[in-house]
C-alpha cells in the first residue's frame, strides 16, 4: 500500500527573537504562511521492519538523518510497532533554505504514516511528536498561516494572507539555522518586527499594511555572512516589489507582488544573477496535504 502526501514550503512574513532562553533556544514570534511549492512525498509500505529512504535530489540526505527519516523513526517508537516503510522525497523546496523544506517533508511524513497505519492521532499529537524533530515541523504538521511563538511550536491560527505573488530567490549556498541564530546578539536588534500588528492585517485583509510590516530579525546577520541576499534585496525592490525580506534563517529571499506581470519582471531581472527563482502564489490556507489517499 502506498499514500502520497504534500509539503508546501513556508515563508515568515515576521520573525521577532525575544530573549535566549535557558536551553539554548530563543524565545520567538513569528507570522508564518504557506506558499504554492510543495514536495511530494510517497510512502510505502514494505514487508520487512526497515525504514529506507530516497530523494530526488543529492543535496539531502537519504538516511537516518533525513527529517522525514526521523519523523518515520519516532512516531514507530512513540506507538510501539514495528511496521517497515520506504519514503520517497520528490524534492522541489530548496534545500537549507529557510523554507521549512526538511521540516514540511517530515511534518507530510507524520500525517501520511498517520493515514496509513490508521493511527487515528490528533494534529495536536502529531504537532507535538513533530516539536521533537524541529522547531517548524508543528507549524508544517497544520500549515495554513500562524503565529507561532516559543521555540516556534506554540501555534495560534490566522487567516490566510491577501492574494498575491511570491517570487522566491535562493542564492547558490545554504545556511546553518543554528549558525544564523549563534551569531544573534538579542540585545543589539535594531528593530523588531510588530507581529501583533501583522497579525491585525491579515485579519483586515490589509495586502498594504502586511507589505510595511515584513520583518525578521534574522535578516541582518545572514546579509552579514552572505552579500547576496542584500544584492538580491535591492534588485527585487528595483524592479517594482511590493515588499522584500529574507525567510526564516535564509537564505532564501522573497518579494510579495499584486500583478503577475510585475512578478515575472522580477523573476527575469534575476535570471544570470541567480540560478533558484520561483515565481508562485501565496498559499495561507491549510492544504488537505494527503493527495490520493491510499493505494493498493
Ligand atoms: O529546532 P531546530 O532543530 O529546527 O533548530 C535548529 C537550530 O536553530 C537550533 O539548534 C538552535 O540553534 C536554533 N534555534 C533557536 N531558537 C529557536 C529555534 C531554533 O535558537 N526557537
């Protein structure tokens, strides 16, 4: 039997570090929402108790240190069986991105094995085996759009953005999340971002305001270690953005567009400059992320 799950990546449309807290974590609040680009994953079930994984592309790894790895690992243990499985990653989020794509992959992973061993457990439930995986696989175990707080997996719901373009630029490197957030001096941010103010215009539907407020404290100290995403920044607003900021740790950058037209302006002053450009639509609402349900 075999059932096919989507994963569509995240952006933050606010990232706000409060304090570093006693474990080592920091204290976060951030608005987050799903865009139109998904993984695919296919899980299959296997006669033998292994778990074994492939993926499409090169640049994830295909084992035990795989997210959706782990996400399969932990949940077996968590209900105490000893059912085998081979995941299948059709990868099309940019790796290390700042997309959530390991963290949606494993998130998809969860609710597919959910559906095909007929586990019956709660989002809640899965949210909080996936809290054990990463920090953003509770917010990708609902996706939609959310502020999510704590280390990211306190998680209250909002509605979706107003309609719009999303062009994604992802620079040629990856970053480290916990390099990023290493290099974070709390104290020293500049500015921070007012999320319950973003929270507000997604409530009102206020496409100008949400654009005024993207924030992420994170932006300065990537733009710090890598030019480009400052470089790409600059050339989004230049051809005619609406709003530009980084995502999650980066480095992957994105610009909010109204037109279509505007947004493939974007996409092709990009092109040579940078080689990973999407031009997608927002998302915001929760996708009925299990695609066939299950086959035989
Ligand atoms: O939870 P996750 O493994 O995705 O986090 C990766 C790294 O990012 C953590 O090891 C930590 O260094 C940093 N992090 C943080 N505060 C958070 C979430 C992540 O400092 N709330």
């Amino acid at each position: 039997m075999l059932v096919s799950v989507k994963a569509p990546a995240k952006i933050n449309l606010t990232l706000d570090a409060l304090y570093k807290r006693q474990d080592g974590y920091h204290e976060l609040e951030m608005v987050m929402t799903t865009v139109d680009l998904f993984d695919r994953i296919d899980l299959f079930e296997k006669e033998s108790s292994s778990i074994t994984l492939e993926s499409s592309s090169g640049l994830v790894p295909q084992d035990e240190r795989n997210l959706a790895y782990r996400a399969a690992v932990l949940l077996r243990e968590k209900i105490g069986i000893k059912r085998g499985i081979h995941i299948r990653i059709d990868k099309h989020i940019p790796v290390a991105a700042g997309l959530a794509g390991g963290s949606s992959d494993a998130a998809a992973t969860l609710r597919g094995l959910n559906r095909l061993w007929g586990l019956g457990l709660s989002d809640e439930e899965l949210a909080a085996i996936g809290a054990e995986i990463g920090s953003d696989v509770p917010f990708c175990v609902y996706s939609g759009t959310a502020i999510a707080r704590g280390r990211g997996e306190i998680l209250a719901p909002l509605p979706p953005p107003p309609p719009c373009w999303v062009v994604l630029a992802k620079p040629g490197h990856g970053v480290s999340t916990a390099d990023v957030f290493g290099r974070l001096k709390v104290d020293e941010i500049a500015e921070h971002p007012e999320t319950e103010q973003m929270a507000e215009a997604l409530r009102k539907r206020d496409y100008d305001h949400m654009v005024r407020l993207l924030g992420n404290v994170l932006e300065p100290v990537t733009m710090e270690m890598h030019e480009d995403v400052g470089k790409i920044k600059k050339k989004m607003k230049e051809f005619g953005a609406d709003g530009v900021l980084m995502s999650g740790s980066g480095p992957t950058v994105f610009a909010l567009i109204r037109q279509e037209s505007r947004a493939r302006r974007i996409v092709n002053s990009l092109r040579g400059f940078c080689r990973q450009v999407y031009c997608v639509r927002m998302l915001g609402v929760r996708t009925e992320s299990v695609l066939d349900g299950i086959r035989t």
